[in-house]
C-alpha cells in the first residue's frame, strides 16, 4: 500500500521570523499514519528548519547542484544537503528548467548526485500550456523521464519521488482534472514500469494549485499518491487541510 505524500515547496517565501510561526503552527498538525509529510524552504533556512522540525516532518531542499564540490559559486552539494539533515530535495522543477536553464542532462547529473547521498529525488516533469494544448503532454514527459530513467541503475528507480506538475497549473489556480492528471500518472507508472519492477510502489505526486478544497479528489485518484505544494505550504492552516486530504 503506497503511502500518500504531502510535500510543501516555499520556493522564495518565508524568513526567521515567518518561518518560526509556521513550525510553531505545525505543531497542532497530527499527521496521518499513511501520511508522509515535508517541506523544502529556501536553503540557508533549510538546515535551521531540519534541526526545529518534528518527527512527522520531512525537511527537503529546492535545489542540489551536480557538482560534488569545488569552483562552483553559488551551489549546494547533495553530501552538504545530507550533513544538514535534508531529507528530500527536488530535482528539475519547471521554475528551475524555465529560469535557470536546467535542462534534462542536469536534471540528471542532479539525480544521481543525491542517489549518491541516499537523499530522495523528487524528480519533477510536466507538460508546458502549448504543450498541453498541442496534445504534446505524454511526449513531453516522456523525454522528461527517459532522460533521467536511462541513467539511473535499476535498484534506484525504486529510491525515486515523482512529482508530474503540468506547469499550465503552477500558481494560476487552473488545477488538472482528477482525471486528467489520474491518466498522466498512470502513464508515468507504466513508463517507469519498463525500467523498474518497483514502479507499483513509486510515489507519484501532484503538483499545480493543489489545495485544501481539490486535494481529496485529486488524492482519491488510483496512481495519485500525494502532492507538491506550493502556495497552499505558506500557511499550516492551509497546508493542513491537504494533509487532512491523505487520510
Ligand atoms: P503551486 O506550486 O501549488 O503554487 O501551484 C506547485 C509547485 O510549483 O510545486
């Protein structure tokens, strides 16, 4: 039985001060029993937030970089993530492949680094609005996924999170149907299923103006296994209600 998987992604949100209140907040959350819940601030408050954090709290990174160490200002390795007690990190989100340039070679070379680490990939994909409308969805993600499955070695497809996030439904409040995404998903499953026997227990999540009132539906779907959240992670009040989703 997969469990379901809550993920909160502030991306640039939040400071000390906020961030103390929301920890405070989440205190009052009882977290499911087939609930796995986690959060991924900014990184130089992710190691506070991970020393702070309650048991039922997963502390993710937005970032790594794919470099180990040296002459590379401004990055983060995924062995630093883990000495600072990251949990999770995501991995080719669509805001980092839009403005950042990451393209599927470094969404990668990130994978395996924190492989490396035994810290969890969330490995992002999802289709882009003219993608969407031009039937080019499944083929977009495909290429998303193949580009990084190809690369990985069979046992550590199964250390794999997926998040399909079509990026049509990121922060416009335009969320997919449950159906529409239930389809994506169950694609997504039956293509890791050619590189993995473990594709039945991989976590597939959504994500895109996921929120307290859509969350169940979207939960209730059969290869639907969770969400990544990111305006509705900003307030536990909010947060909470997709977590009272999973149950
Ligand atoms: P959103 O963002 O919930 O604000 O649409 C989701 C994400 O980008 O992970």
């Amino acid at each position: 039985m997969r469990k379901t998987w809550v993920l909160g992604n502030w991306k640039l949100n939040n400071d000390s001060q906020s961030i103390r209140q929301w920890l405070e907040d989440f205190q009052q959350v009882e977290v499911p029993s087939n609930a796995v819940v986690g959060v991924a601030p900014v990184s130089i408050y992710s190691q506070h937030v991970a020393a702070h954090a309650p048991q039922n709290l997963l502390v993710g990174s937005q970032n790594v970089s794919q470099f180990d160490g040296g002459a590379y200002t401004g990055e983060v390795s995924a062995a630093m993530l883990s000495d600072a007690k990251i949990a999770f990190s995501l991995v080719g989100h669509s805001e980092r492949r839009m403005y950042f340039g990451e393209t599927n070679e470094i969404t990668k070379d990130k994978v395996n680094a924190l492989l490396q680490t035994g810290i969890i990939p969330v490995l992002c994909c999802g289709e882009s609005q003219v993608q969407y409308e031009t039937g080019k969805s499944q083929s977009v993600v495909e290429s998303q996924l193949r580009a990084v499955l190809d690369h990985v070695a069979a046992e550590d497809v199964a250390k794999l999170v997926i998040a399909y996030e079509p990026v049509w439904a990121i922060g416009t409040g335009l969320t997919a149907t449950p159906e529409y995404a239930q389809q994506m998903h169950q694609f997504i499953r039956a293509l890791v299923a050619e590189y993995s026997s473990s594709a039945s227990d991989l976590p597939i999540l959504y994500g895109g103006s996921c929120n307290g009132s859509n969350a169940k539906e979207l939960f209730a779907q059969a290869d639907i296994d969770g969400g990544l959240i990111g305006g509705a992670s900003l307030k536990v009040s909010d947060f909470n209600k997709i977590i009272e989703a999973a149950r």
